[in-house]
C-alpha cells in the first residue's frame, strides 16, 4: 500500500503591540513629523528672503533643540512652564475620558487665578489656602456646562467656549473696580503678591538661592502629586470606572444603572477645579503679576494638545507637558532670527502636529490587524507521511466497531 500524505497548515503567531507601546510610539511619530514640518516651514522661510543662507536654518533648528540644555536655569524652567500646562492638560484629559471635550479649561484657568490672588494679597491666606480657593473658583466655572450638559444636553463645546469670554471680562471688570485690589496705573496689574503676603508664595526651601534662578518652587511636584491622584481615581476607583463608561457609552451606562448625569457634572466640576489649580499656582510662583487681559491666556488652550499627546493618561500627561515646557524653552532659540509671530508659527505647527497622536495611534492599529489577517493562516508546505497499518484489526478493535454502528443506527 502506498504512504499517505497530509499537507499540515500552520498558523503563524499574530503580530501584538500592547496599547502602551502603540501609544508611545504614536506620540514618538507625531512629534517627529512635527519637528520636520516646522523645519520646512523655516527653510521656505528662508528661501523667500533676498539673501537665502539655509544653513542658518539648520544652526537654528538645532539650537531649538539643544537650547533647554545650555544652562541650569533654561532647564528648570522647562518644569516651571509644564506645572500649569499638566493641570490644564489634565483638566482636558479628565473631561475627554467621560466623552466631553473641556475647552473652557481657558476660563477656568482665569477664574482660578484670580481668586488665588485675591486670597493672596486681599485676604492674606496662605499659599495652600490660596490653591485651594483657585479649585473651587474653577470647580464652579467648570460645574456651570456641566450642568447645562447633563440636563439639557446642551453641547459642552459651545457653553465652555462662551464662559470663556465671560471669564475674561468678568476677571477685568472685578480687577478694575475692586478697590482693595485696583490695580496699578498705568501698568493694569497688581502688586506683587510678596510684597502683601509672602506665605501667599509657593516655597521654593532656598532653592532660588542656590540655584540662581526664580523659576523654581514646588510647583511641578504638586501638579505631578495630582496627576497620580488622577490616576488612581480612573483606573482604581468606581467613580473612574463610571467616568470611563460614560466617555464609552452614556446611554448604555445609563442603562446599566450609572446615574450619568451626575456623572457628566462632577466631571466638569473636577475638570475645572484644576484648571483653576493651574492658574493658581502659576501666579502664586511670584513671577508674573496678575494683569487685565485682552486675550484668553494660550495656557488654558496648550492643555489641549498636553491630553491628546498623552492619549488623555494622566502619567501620560506629565510626559507631555514636560516636553511642551520643553518646547517653549527652546522656543527663545528664535529670538533674533526669527520674528516673535513666527517662533510662536513654529511652535504651534510642533504642538499641534504633536497633537496627532489619537490618528497615528489607530493608523498603528489598522496596520497591524491587516498584517494578521492577511497571516492568518500560512501554509509550511512540510508534508507529513503517515505509514499505513497493515496488521488486521483484533477482536475489541472489531466490538468496538460494531457497537458504534449499532449506536449510528438507533
């Protein structure tokens, strides 16, 4: 008798990228292709001019990128800057988790500091004291669409945009008229806080000093103390667990017995309490001094940016608006060659394009589900011989037989 031959088919092993690599190696692309695009920009730049030298283009760049690094102050500052931009970019990325996109973190960020200057310098409070009174001022400009959202559904974008500008002439109005705080002319701005009330600072423990530079305080390590509380409370608790399921699904939750409404409104109000933490502690770093504003502070705006970078996860988060603080930094690199508009042009193509990470992350994704699908089943061509069996079968293997085609029959 002759052998028979089966053909065996394999199946190869699928290609798998765990959600945190494919989110980290999202973010490394997009701010790749940020940086290169930006690099165009200034070489068209460039070639517009009179006198082209493209390798002053090339001498910039890379100062951009190397400038953080040229001193010890340029570095610290780097943490001074990402402080207020995690607390907004977590204000963003806490409202993004529950399905709603927080753009008023803008005027929230003002509420907030504000009414951290005024319990600064009016009522004297402590610095701890002052942050606290910046979260509940934002909480309840936050807690405002919120409820507008939960129980009219009215789109959140289109309230949060509004109170925005309603913060800002709200925050100039009780600045020019409050006349314990008035402020002075013609500077339109107030006082310094140390001058009223040194506990209102944030300690730095005698770092300014050593250091030589007063862009340093305790800042970063509140906004990253608060990014962890963040996380626990998404990823550990059933609060967070009912956020999450509200941004997945808000009728099925609903359905499934989450009150999401109460939801949807204390996930505004958090959302705006740290965007109000934000302003405070930028203010109470004693660097800059409240002023009136003609515009929204761009701090409120780059939040956006610092929760798509990191996929809206708040350890994420830190990283993001670390490297945005980053960018800022090495945005001085500019100065001198470049006009003000167009650093400020660069810098936005980088953070924007940074920005592109929930695209590339689901292109990574598409990518590799074709690749598994088209691997799904591989043939090894290996063929394997099976010897035939040329002994006669004995009487159990010829009861057994019969019995299964009596139990085939009935």
């Amino acid at each position: 008798m002759t052998d028979i031959k089966i053909s065996k088919q394999k199946e190869k092993k699928p290609f798998h990228l765990s959600d945190g690599t494919i989110n980290i190696l999202s973010s490394v692309i997009s701010i790749i292709v940020g940086f290169v695009v930006g690099f165009i920009i200034l070489i068209i730049l460039e070639l517009t001019k009179t006198e082209t030298d493209i390798t002053k283009t090339f001498s910039v760049m890379s100062d951009f990128i190397v400038y953080a690094f040229k001193d010890s102050g340029f570095f610290i500052k780097i943490f001074y800057n990402a402080a207020p931009l995690l607390l907004t970019g977590l204000s963003v990325g806490f409202a993004f988790k529950a399905g709603l996109f927080n753009i008023g973190a803008a005027g929230q960020y003002m509420i907030g500091a504000y009414f951290a200057v005024v319990a600064a310098i009016l009522w004297n409070f402590p610095w701890w004291a002052a942050i606290i009174v910046a979260m509940i001022g934002g909480a309840f400009w936050g807690f405002i669409p919120g409820f507008f959202k939960a129980k009219f559904n009215i789109n959140e974008v289109i309230t949060t945009i509004m109170l925005n500008w309603a913060a800002l002439s709200l925050v100039n109005l009780l600045l020019l008229n409050m006349p314990a705080i008035k402020t002075l002319p013609p500077y339109n701005r107030t006082d310094p806080i140390g001058y009223h009330n040194p506990s209102g600072l944030i300690p730095d423990f005698g770092l300014k000093e050593i250091l030589g530079t007063q862009y340093i305080n305790i800042s970063i390590f509140i906004a990253i103390f608060i990014a962890i509380i963040i996380y626990i409370i998404l990823n550990k608790t059933i609060f967070g667990y009912e956020v999450k399921a509200c941004g997945y699904n808000k009728n099925a939750s609903s359905y499934a017995g989450i009150k999401a409404k109460k939801t949807i409104i204390l996930t505004m109000i958090i959302a705006g309490g740290l965007s109000g933490i934000a302003g405070g502690i930028y203010y109470l770093a004693g660097t800059a001094q409240f002023a009136v504003q003609d515009k929204l502070p761009i701090m409120g705006f780059n939040g956006i940016p610092v929760a798509l970078l990191a996929n809206s996860n708040p350890l994420g988060i830190i990283a993001s608006a670390i490297f945005i603080g980053y960018l800022q930094v090495g945005g001085q690199a500019f100065e001198g060659v470049y006009s003000s508009e167009m650093t400020n042009v660069i810098l936005a193509i980088i953070i924007y394009f940074s920005a592109f990470t929930l695209i590339v992350s689901q292109t990574i994704r598409n990518i590799i589900k074709k690749k598994n699908r088209g691997n799904m089943v591989d043939s090894s061509g290996d063929d394997e011989l099976l010897e035939p069996n040329n002994n006669p079968p004995d009487s159990k293997q010829k009861k057994g037989a019969q019995k299964n085609k009596m139990e085939v029959n009935k």
